[in-house]
C-alpha cells in the first residue's frame, strides 16, 4: 500500500464496530483514528478528525449511511467513503453510490474483501465502485 489512511469508522452495532476496527488493524497503512455510532456523529467526526476514508454503515438512526455520505462528500478535500450493508440490492448499490460513496461492499464479504478494496482505492474523487 502505497500511502497511509487515516480511517473513521461508522457503524450502530457495537459488535460490527469493532470488528470493522480489528479488521482494519491488520492492514498495514491503516489507521483507526475514529468511530461513530451514527450518521450525525460522522459527520462530526469527519470535520473534527480530518480522515481520508470512512467506512460507513447505510442504515442507522438518527441519520442514515446515506445522508452523512452526501454530507461528507460535499465538503473540500472530502475522505473516499466505503458504505457497508447487508442489504446487498441493486437499488442500495445506487443510492451509495450516487449518495458520493466510492465503494459499496456488503458486510458479507467484509472480511473478505476490505484489504483489496482500501489497496485499490486513488486519493481523490471518482466513480463509485461495487464489492458485493
């Protein structure tokens, strides 16, 4: 991996969260400098930590995946963000992505997949990208 991620982590269930956070741990050029436990909170933490990517669940209370993912992407120098689901369906595919996410990837295959999908991200802005 050719750069260093400074990584935020969003997800409502407790457990899901820290799994997402030891699974990060184990990729070299990952570092967990956050969490939230929901949309509004990433938001916040976004403009107060200052990552480049976060990893983001879609549907939680207060306010979803999707809302913080549109607000976080409007901003200068936004991080790429990764929305992670179980509800592995074309139309929550493209709402992420067109929300500004540049990654969707079912929870599924987290641990599967998530070292290639971080690997495989640019800095910078571009098109959305489906791991499900």
């Amino acid at each position: 991996m050719s750069r260093t991620w400074r990584a935020v982590v969003v997800d409502d269930h407790p457990k899901l969260l820290e799994i997402v956070k030891r699974l990060l741990a184990t990729i070299p050029g990952v570092e967990v400098v956050g969490e939230a436990v929901s949309g509004r909170e990433a938001v916040e933490a976004v403009d107060r930590l200052r990552p480049d990517l976060v990893l983001m669940d879609m549907t939680m209370p207060d306010m979803d995946g999707l809302e913080a993912t549109r607000r976080i992407v409007a901003r200068p120098n936004a991080p790429a963000v990764v929305i992670m689901t179980v509800h592995d369906m074309p139309r929550y595919r493209d709402a992420a992505l067109a929300a500004g996410a540049r990654v969707f990837l079912s929870k599924s295959l987290l641990a599967d997949q998530l070292r290639r999908v971080i690997a495989d991200l640019s800095p910078g802005p571009g098109a959305g990208e489906e791991w499900s």
